[in-house]
C-alpha cells in the first residue's frame, strides 16, 4: 500500500512537470518515402555526389490529407552523416517558416527511428519482467520516473536559463528517495541506502566546484554546447551545466553500491544478530564491488567518447600536453570524481548501515 501511494503522489507531481514544462522545439512530421524519382550522381563545387528527388506521404499530424511532397535530397555540399533514403522508408520531415516571405518550407531531418528503440525497449522490459518479477516492475517505474523528472523538470528548467546547479540538486533530492523507495520499498535497508547516496553526492559537488575552476574547464567545447550558444547566446552557463551533468552521472553510478552495501548489511544481521565483524565483512564485498566498477566506469566513459579519442591516436603530442586538451581533461576529471564518489560511498554507506539497520 505505501508503495503505491507513493508512486500515486510520484505521478501526480510529475503530471505537473509534464503539464506545466516543455522543451522548445522545431515542427517534425513523420513522413514514408513513396516513390524515388531520381536517383542520380550530380556536381557540386567541382565535387560529384549523390543526389535524390524523393516522393513523400505524410502519415501523421494535421497535414495527413495535404498532398505528396517532392523533397530533393543531396542539392548542398555533402556531409559526412548524408542520409539516402529508398521506398517505404520512415523519415521525419521538418518545417520552417521563411520571415520574410512566410512561405513554408520543408527538409527530411533524419530517419524515423522510432520502431526499432520501440522493439528493444519491448526487449528490455520483457527481460527485467522474467528476471526480476515484481522487483523488476517497481525498478522499471523508477526509471520512468528519473525520465520525467530528467526531461520535463530538470532540462526544460535548463533551457530557459535556470542556475544548473539548483535546478539539478532539486531534480536529485526528488529523484533519490522517490526512485529508491519504489524500487527497494520503505524499510530502513532503503533509507540506508538514501543518506549514502545524498552524502556521497554533496562530496562530488565540492570536488566538482573546486576541480572544475581549478583545471579552469569552460563546459562549451562540444559541438552541441556550439549549437547551444548559437541558438540562445549569453543564456546557458556550460560551466555550471559541465558540473550539474558529472552530478547526474555520479547518481547514476553510486545508487547501485549503496544499496548493495545495504543490503549486504542487512543480510549479515539477518543470518547472525550478534555478529561484531559485519562492518569489515560488508566493507570485504564492498572492496570488490569498487573494483568492478571502477574499471566499469572507465569503460562507459572511454566507450561514450570513442569518437573524440580516436582523434587523438596519431597525435605526436606528449602525454602531458594530450591530457591538458579540454575535452579530455574534462572526461578524465568526470571519470575521476565519480570514482572518488564511488569510493566513498562504500564505507559511508556501510556505516550508516550498521548503526540504522536493526535485526
């Protein structure tokens, strides 16, 4: 019944969100490509490329009865991620209005790729359903609600230009025991696990503050930070959204051990009450447990920034001055901090466990 309560009031607020939040954001149509017409190679600047003169039905939305759309696709200079397209294919196309004339326009964005994320999510949820049963439900439902509160609180908030750092402190603080205690349940092993995970993270924002100025990190160096400052200039402070976005990630990595300590924790009390070695027997899993997912984490990051690193392979730079580039000093410094976090939150955690946790 608590569970369901809270998730009842869970809902309820970010129904607000959802209502009272949005992103803006560009007009799409999905659209299925019905005919190719032309199909041909064609020179642009002295450069021979591919160009396409494509039919279109618009399957959705208030446009579904205007008539078919002839797009060309390939008139400008190519680029590396051109996208050619054949019949049935799904694509989205987007609108823009001209100022001046106010004449409509129309472009394909990218392809539709809806169905394919839809079938793996279906995968996923299917699999966690099996695995974990019931357990698996509330987890799932946790995660929908970090979602919602991620895209309809805390990145609209963004956008319009709200202090990072208080909007994602707001959004963590609601996420933390909300998500914790639908997934794990109201029990003391939960609120364990809760003031790990807050302490752990009030210790990642001062390393974050201090690291962050000290290796005087701007945050804008990404292709979308510059799509960022063109779109809105003098809005966004990369800076403050470089740490609000370590922050979210070192959540993401230490709500997994607090639990586990806690629950470790509670098992030894439940199998011997009056055993006086629990805190060092946990802390013997926890050590593993920090193993396994420090080298996870350089893992995920090193995978995430595959493309940036590979522009480094053939640099003839020293080492010193290879790290000092902003771009990687900035991955290394967000590896570090969530490490640093994770470690922590071991001892912490287990601590706090012994002293709340009662048989």
């Amino acid at each position: 019944m608590k569970k369901f309560i809270s998730f009842f009031i869970l809902f309820l607020l970010c129904f607000v969100f959802f209502t009272k939040s949005s992103l803006a954001m560009d007009v799409y149509y999905r659209a299925q490509v019905t005919k190719v017409l032309e199909d041909k190679i064609i020179t642009i600047q002295d450069t021979n490329q591919r160009y396409q003169k494509l039919e279109l039905k618009i399957v959705d939305s208030k446009l579904k009865d205007q008539p078919i759309f002839i797009i060309d696709n390939g008139l400008s200079e190519l680029t590396t991620n051109q996208n050619f397209f054949k019949i049935n294919d799904w694509i989205f196309l987007s609108q823009t209005v001209d100022s001046a004339s106010g004449e409509t326009n129309y472009q394909i964005a990218d392809y539709d790729r809806g169905q394919p994320i839809i079938v793996l999510f279906i995968i996923f949820v299917i699999s966690v359903l099996i695995i974990s049963s019931w357990r698996g439900l509330f987890s799932l439902l946790s995660m929908i609600v970090s979602f919602l509160i991620i895209f309809f609180f805390i990145l609209p908030n963004l956008y319009q230009g709200a202090n990072p750092l208080l909007i994602v402190s707001l959004g963590i603080l609601f996420i933390i025991p909300t998500t914790f205690y639908i997934a794990h349940g109201f029990n003391r092993k939960t609120t364990t696990a809760i003031i790990g995970t807050i302490i752990s993270l009030f210790v990642a924002i001062i390393l974050s503050l201090i690291f962050i100025n000290f290796a005087k990190l701007s945050g804008s160096t990404s292709e979308e930070s510059g799509f960022l400052l063109t779109l809105k200039p003098g809005i966004f402070n990369f800076k403050a959204i470089l740490l609000s976005g370590i922050i979210i990630g070192v959540l993401g990595v230490i709500d997994d051990i607090t639990i586990s300590q806690a629950a470790i924790v509670a098992q030894l009390k439940t199998l011997n009450p009056k055993n006086k070695k629990i805190f060092s027997q946990a802390m013997s899993i926890g050590r593993d447990h920090i193993s396994s997912m420090i080298n996870t984490l350089v893992l995920v990051y090193a995978g995430a920034s595959l493309p940036l690193l590979l522009l480094f392979v053939d640099s003839n730079l020293p080492l010193n001055q290879l790290i000092s580039f902003e771009p990687i000093a900035e991955e290394i410094i967000r590896t570090l901090i969530g490490s640093i976090a994770l470690v922590i939150a071991v001892p912490i955690t287990t601590l706090i466990a012994t002293k709340l946790i009662k048989n």
